[in-house]
C-alpha cells in the first residue's frame, strides 16, 4: 500500500481525492497492525489536508475525522 501511495502521490499529487483516500486506507491498516500511534499522527496529518482541500463538511473529511475520534476520543 505504500508503494501504491508513492505512485500516486507522484503521478496525481499528493492532495488529489483518490490520493487521500488511499492514504486513510493506509491509516486503517496500520491502526489494525497494532501501531496506534502511528495512525494517529497519519488520520491528523490527513485530517488537516482534507479540511482544507475538501472542506470540514466533506463525507470523506468527516470519515478521518470519525476514524481518529476512534483511536483517540480525547
């Protein structure tokens, strides 16, 4: 997922849509391998560009949101 990450970043941009939604899948897969911290700081990072490229209101905005919420309800 990375590398498919890496390429898309490269050919569409790092804040193009599908760019971001992989990125929120690579989230999900390293919060279910355990390494919370790490997918949290991945969902902020995420949750900062898809506010301002999206909007706060954007479904796909609100799901990074919600996931992170997840992790840490704090």
């Amino acid at each position: 997922m990375v590398t498919v990450l890496a390429g898309e970043s490269q050919l569409q941009g790092p804040e193009d849509p599908s760019t971001l939604i992989t990125r929120h899948q690579l989230a999900r897969v390293i919060a279910a391998q355990g390494r919370l911290d790490e997918a949290k700081t991945e969902y902020r990072h995420l949750l900062e560009v898809r506010t301002r490229v999206l909007g706060e209101e954007d479904p796909d905005t609100q799901a990074t949101k919600a996931a992170l919420e997840e992790l840490d309800p704090n």
